[in-house]
C-alpha cells in the first residue's frame, strides 16, 4: 500500500469538477484518505512549487495556483504514485492519452486540472506539507 499526493486545482473547482475528478480516481482504484479545500496563500504556493523556482513559468504558475480554492488530498492504494500518475495523464494535455484526467478536463499546460507526487519520496515530503496525522484517516 502506497500513498500520494493530489490537488485538484483552481481551473477544475471553478468548473465545479471536483465530484467528477474524485469519480476518476476512484475508478482507478485510489483512495481518498485525506481531503480539503483550501485557498493556498502566495507563500503557500511559493513554497510547494519551489523546485521550480528558476523556471520561466514560475510567477505564473504561483498566480495561477493562489488565483482560486483547490482541493488537496491523500491518496491511497497499490501503487499509488504511478496509478495516480495514468489516470492524470502528461502534463501538457495535447499529449495526454484519452480517458484520463487531463485529456478530458485540462485547459492548458498551466490551467491542467491536477498535481499529482512524481515519486514516493516526494508524495511523503508534499503531504506533510498540508496533513498532519490526524487528518489522514486510511
Ligand atoms: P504540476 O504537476 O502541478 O507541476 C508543476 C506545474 O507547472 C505543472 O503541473 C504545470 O501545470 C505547470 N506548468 C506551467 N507551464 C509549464 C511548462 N512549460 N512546463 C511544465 N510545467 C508547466
């Protein structure tokens, strides 16, 4: 059993789709452990996007990701990383495959519907920043 880390973000709960985001990722076989809605402050976001920092897209991307609420969550499952990782789909939805998250929902490269963890080691680092124990309930 693996954890990771999701947040459905402000492009989707401005179109109100975090029931059906929520339906995809049960489909695939995750589980909602952990969640809450929450307007993430410029800090927030300055902080949990620091790796990238020094890339060009950055000051848009901490606009965009405080510009609403988002959903942030724990999800657990067998191989949680990855499953959650396929039913996102790519990064830039013009190369994400039918049926997953972005393909069917993402606006752009930027406005792309969900973050999911890269790897285990980051899941652990990204959920800690939002969720203390007592509000992961497996
Ligand atoms: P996410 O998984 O949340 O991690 C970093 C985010 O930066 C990424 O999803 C994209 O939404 C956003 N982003 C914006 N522009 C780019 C870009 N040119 N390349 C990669 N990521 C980008």
């Amino acid at each position: 059993m693996q954890r990771t880390f999701s947040i459905i973000k402000p492009d989707a709960t401005r179109r109100n789709l975090t029931g059906k985001i929520n339906a995809m990722l049960e489909d695939a076989g995750l589980r909602i452990v952990a969640q809450k809605r929450i307007h993430m402050s410029q800090a927030d976001a300055e902080a949990f996007y620091g790796v990238h920092k020094e890339r060009p897209f950055f000051n848009d991307l901490v606009s965009f990701m405080t510009s609403g609420p988002v959903v942030v969550q724990v999800l657990e499952g067998d191989d949680a990383v990855l499953k959650n990782r396929t039913v996102m789909g790519a990064t830039n939805p013009e190369d994400a495959d039918e049926g997953t998250i972005r393909k069917t929902f993402a606006e752009s490269i930027e406005a792309n519907s969900v973050h999911g963890s890269d790897s285990p080691e980051n899941a652990e680092i990204e959920i800690r920043f939002f969720f203390s124990d007592r509000e992961i309930v497996g």
